[in-house]
C-alpha cells in the first residue's frame, strides 16, 4: 500500500509512512538481489508441455489416468438379480427361498387375479416346476433351500454357459404367468392387468408404469405373451441396463 502514487493515497484516504517505505525498498531491492544470482534454472520459470514455442496455449496432453467406464458398460447383472431375489423371489424375506415361498407367490397372484380353480392348478404347477429346476441347479449344499448368493451365481454361471438354460423352469412359469393375467384372453397385456400382475408393496405403481411403456416398444398400449417372455429373458441375461427388459420392474 506504501507504493502506491500520491493519487491513490487519496483517493482511498491512506498515506505512507516512512518506515513503511524503507521495508519496501529493502524488500524489492533484496528480491532483485537474490533473484539475479540463482542458478539459470531456478531463474526461469520452464515452459509449460502445454504452451506453444509463440507463448500460445498448445494441444494438451493425453490423460495417463485410465477412463472411467460408463455405468451402462459394465456388467449390470448381479445387482439386477440380486434385486429380483429380494423384491420378488423371497416372499418371507427370512433370505431364502424354497418351495413355499413360489407357492405363496401364486396364492398372491390368483387372489390379485380373482382366477377360477381350474387356472390356479395350471399356475401352481408351472411355479411348482420352476422351483424344481431351481433347486437342482441351485441348492449347492442341499437344504432344500436356496439363498440370494446361491441363486446369483448360478443364474449367472447357468446363462452363460447355455443358451436355453431359462427354458426349462423360468420360461414355462412366465408363460402360465402371462396367460393367467391376461384375463381376457386377448393376448395381450394392457397397463391395469400388467399393475394387478406385479403390484405390492415392494413395487411402487409409477415404478411399473415405467416398466410397461419401456416393454411397449411399438407404444400400442399393450404387451404381447413373447413380449412378456423376452423381457423375462433379457431381465436375467441383459449385460447392461439399455435393454427394454431389464426394466421389467421399473426403471434398474
């Protein structure tokens, strides 16, 4: 402040006293001092890789830190099955699933669906092999039971390694499924019957009306049975969450 012109004393109401004026001078004086004998490469300061010959900013240089990969890239599978396993397969939430946890999955589902005997029986069986297949494939240590780790990694290991792997159990429940809550036979879902099929506490409605428009590709209002069984199939085999089946319960 002491270096400032008379003018600007002024200006802002200061003034230098002498004192202040002798510390200024040593300091600049000292600085030049010092600064006229370092070594010449501490005196000038060196061109940064970024700066042209002409003092112009230059490209920049490739980043060595690896690129951080998309979520969508990666492998989205486990989180979604895990999901599945907690949100629909274990109806007593105690981490395990065996068979009455499917059966009170179709007592929930008829009820829902006010069906007639005759198609609950179709129901309870086509569930009631589902399991089976579950447990073969599944049930590691033989407890007549399967947990969320174990349902995971053979899921995993299981579509990967065969192609028709969910043919066998899960295919022909989502079948029975689909013919169940397509109450008027039609062939087709429309949004309410498809709200009524997978409605619950677990499952917010505005979360299923976002699942149903992403399985309504072509925007018609309703979803066909192999609409209904690719999301099934994608849901489980998708690698990453831009396919239309994984939000199959709404967005992933």
């Amino acid at each position: 402040m002491t270096d400032l012109p008379p003018a600007w004393h002024e200006r802002f109401g200061t003034r230098g006293s002498g004192s202040a004026a002798v510390l200024s001078w040593v300091l600049h004086r000292g600085t030049r001092h010092v600064m006229t004998r370092l070594p010449e490469h501490l005196r000038h300061r060196r061109r940064s890789a970024a700066t042209a010959a002409d003092g112009r900013p230059g490209p920049r240089r490739a980043s060595t830190r690896p690129a951080a990969v998309p979520r969508s890239v990666a492998d989205s599978r486990r989180a979604r099955l895990e999901s599945f396993f907690h949100q629909v397969l274990d109806q007593t939430g105690d981490g395990r699933v065996d068979s009455a946890d499917l059966q009170a999955m179709v007592h929930t589902i008829c009820w829902q669906l006010e069906l007639p005997v005759e198609r609950e029986d179709v129901l309870y069986a086509a569930f009631e092999t589902w399991w089976r297949h579950l447990r073969s494939a599944m049930d590691a240590d033989g407890d007549g039971a399967v947990d969320c780790a174990e349902f995971v990694s053979a899921m995993l290991g299981g579509v990967d390694r065969d192609p028709t792997y969910l043919d066998e159990g899960l295919k022909p429940a989502v079948r029975a499924l689909f013919r169940a809550a397509d109450t008027d036979g039609g062939g087709h879902l429309c949004a309410d019957e498809y709200r009524v099929l997978f409605g619950g506490s677990r499952v917010h409605p505005a979360e299923l009306n976002d699942g149903f428009r992403q399985l309504d590709t072509d925007g018609d209002g309703r979803i066909s049975e192999e609409e209904f069984v690719t999301a099934f199939a994608d849901f489980f085999t998708a690698r990453t969450d831009t396919v239309a089946g994984t939000a199959l319960l709404g967005r992933p």
